[in-house]
C-alpha cells in the first residue's frame, strides 16, 4: 500500500511532523512493506512556518521588532524554497501569548511588528507573502503595520497617531507618500478562517475584544474607533473594509491587509495544501491518514485534517482522521462524506495531562491498530 499521513500539530504535544513519524512507525509495525509518506500539514494557525519551510527546504529569518506593547523582541518568519515566498505568522511578533495577562489592553497594543516583518521580507525581493493571522493581542486594524510599512496615519492636526486601537478615533487622513515602495509588486495573501467583520456585533472588537483583556465599555470605543478607521481608509485608499467578510479577523488586522497592501483573504487549509502541491502528492495514494489534538464539530470548517480529506475525496481516496479526543459531533465529518473512520487515540479514563504527555506513544498503538486492520482486509 501507499500511505500518506498528513497530521496537523497535536497542540501542546507533538509538531506535525513528530505526530506523523509516531502514526508512520506504528503502521510499519503492522505493514513493514507499505510506502508510507509523511507531509506534516497546518491550517494558517500555529505551526504553519514551520511545515512550509521544511517541506519547501526553506529558510527561517530572526529579526528584532516591536512587540504588541512596544518593547523589543526577536520574531522570526519564513522564506519558502523558491526565494520569493515568505511566510509571517502574526501572533509571532503581535500576539496574545506574547502580553502576560496582567497587561493585556487592546487599546495600546499594536501590529506594528507585523509590518516590519513583511518590510524585511519585502526588502529581501520576496514577490509573494502569505499572513496568517490567528492569535492576535491586538485591535488596531493593521493601523501599526501600516505605519512600520510607511503609511502616516494622522489627526485632525496633522500628527502620528500612537499605538494601539483606541487611536484610530483620533485619525482624520491617511498618507501613503512614504509607504514602501515594492508594496505594489508584492501579492499578499491572507490566511483568514474567520468571516467576522470589522466592526459591530460581529465584528473584532465585540467578539475578539474580551479575551485580550478589553472591557464592556472600552470595547464599545474600539469599535466606534475601528468604525471611523474604516470609513477614512474608504475616502483615502479607495477600499470599503467595513463590512468585508474576514476583515475583522485577528482585531480588524485582515481588513488592514487589505486596504494597504490589497491583500486577498483565503481560508488557511487551502493555501497550505496549494504551495504543498498536494494535488500531486495525491496521486497514486491509496490511503489518507490525518489527525490533530481534538476532532469535532467544527473541524469541518477550515481545520487541516478536513482540508486534505476534502482534496482526498477529490480523488476518490479513503481518509482516516486520529484525534486526542474525539467528539460526538465529529459524526458530521463521515455523514458529509470526508471521512470513512474516526478514531480516538486515547485507550480509556485518563486526565488531559496524562494524555497530552503519552500522545506519541498513543498515536504510535493506535496506527499499529489500523495497520492490522489492513492487513487482516488485505491479505486474508
């Protein structure tokens, strides 16, 4: 048989590619002559630079930048095995993992790190950037990687503004003279799984605002700021961002791609398995095996394992998704069609640490479980 095994990370336990060499060597217990081949894969979110520059022998870039209160930090990016490609996580140099909970304020944080990030990719000839943009600290709708870019975000009397979200009730025009002059020449490319957009109850500050420590009250003034941010970037850039689906994404950041670096938004899945090639990686598979940390509901939505299982059924391929845990809801990825099994990794009772800890040694059991199953269908 030929196997690919195409896992997302299991978060807080295994990268993708440690999740795929644990289901591979359990397979090849049961089935030492199969081909088995292991492309790590990611949605957008965590982990993405990482399966990109590996699979396309990439390279990763370390550069200081401002982080979401202003202080100095190290983030790195990736540029694919084509030299014109990088990859930017945003949550790398703006996210919330990176404000201890004490300081988190959506008012002040920024994304201006974010910009110089994409300025340092664009300044090394990139042609094409691809963003993901989950995980944000921030609200200021890309205001901050506008301004690292070049952009002069100013008030009514003609100064910068500050950083943060609240700053943008303040903004009165925009100016573009100084903004970097490959901007134009470079496609950036959003990988945006949420369709919420920028402003209202929908929108990034109502539905994101909270968990980045924002309150009742200030919530409501970074959405009257983000509003008023929308409607001059309307009158000077010429991009009505207000009520794009998407552009509310990461505290209104996919709306600010947009609008200054005419960014196209795509779900995460898509444009991974795309620079992965995976329609030929497809071809003479016999069998799809994915996974990640917890299968449900709502991983028909955008999650990696539904991503290559759709690509999967494309080509009329058999699928197996693996997960820690696996809910009922899941059965929607089956009665959709996705999916012909859906297996728990965990073996009975155990506490999430406890599983999170022994995941190798669970997906490697289970995989060796599936190899017998094949071969008792195969060769008996």
């Amino acid at each position: 048989m030929k196997i690919l095994v195409a896992p997302n990370a299991f978060k807080e336990a295994l990268s993708a590619r440690e999740a795929g060499e644990a289901i591979k060597g359990g397979l090849l217990i049961a089935l030492p002559n199969s081909d088995i081949i292991v492309l790590p894969i990611a949605d957008g979110g965590d982990g993405t630079i990482e399966v990109l520059v590996e699979a396309t022998d990439g390279q990763f870039i370390k550069k200081e930048v401002t982080g979401p209160l202003g202080e100095r930090i190290i983030a790195e990016f990736g540029i694919l095995g084509d030299g014109k490609t990088a990859i930017i996580e945003m949550a790398r140099s703006s996210g919330l993992a990176l404000v201890p909970k004490d300081k988190r304020n959506p008012a002040i944080t920024t994304t201006y790190g974010v910009g110089e990030l994409i300025r340092e990719a664009l300044d090394r000839g990139v042609k094409r950037v691809l963003v993901g943009i989950g995980g944000s600290a921030t609200n200021d709708g890309g205001a901050g990687m506008a301004q690292a870019l070049g952009a002069r975000l100013l008030d009514k009397e003609g100064k910068e503004l500050p950083f943060g979200g609240l700053a943008l009730k303040e903004l009165a025009n925009i100016d573009m003279t100084n903004f970097h002059p490959l901007a134009k020449e470079c496609e950036v490319i959003v990988m945006a799984d949420v369709k919420n957009p920028l402003c209202g109850p929908e929108g990034a500050s109502y539905v994101y605002g909270p968990q980045k420590g924002g309150t009742k009250e200030l919530i409501e003034e970074l959405d009257k700021a983000l509003f008023n941010f929308a409607q001059i970037v309307k009158r000077d850039l010429g991009k009505d961002i207000l009520n794009l689906p998407g552009s509310g994404a990461a505290g209104g950041l996919g709306g600010g791609l947009v609008a200054f670096l005419n960014a196209k938004l795509r779900p995460g899945i898509e444009v991974v398995l795309e620079t992965l090639n995976i329609d030929e990686k497809l071809n003479e598979i016999d069998l799809v095996i994915s996974g990640e940390g917890k299968i449900d509901g709502q991983t028909i939505f955008g999650k990696g394992p539904a991503g290559i299982a759709k690509k999967a059924k494309e080509k009329s391929i058999p699928v197996i998704l693996l997960g820690g845990a696996v809910d009922e809801d899941a059965e929607i990825l089956i009665k959709e069609g996705l999916v012909d099994a859906l297996f728990s990794i965990t073996r009975g009772p155990i506490t999430l640490e406890e599983s999170i800890k022994h995941t190798k040694e669970q997906l490697e059991w289970i995989s060796y479980q599936i190899g017998n199953l094949i071969k008792a269908l195969t060769y008996h």
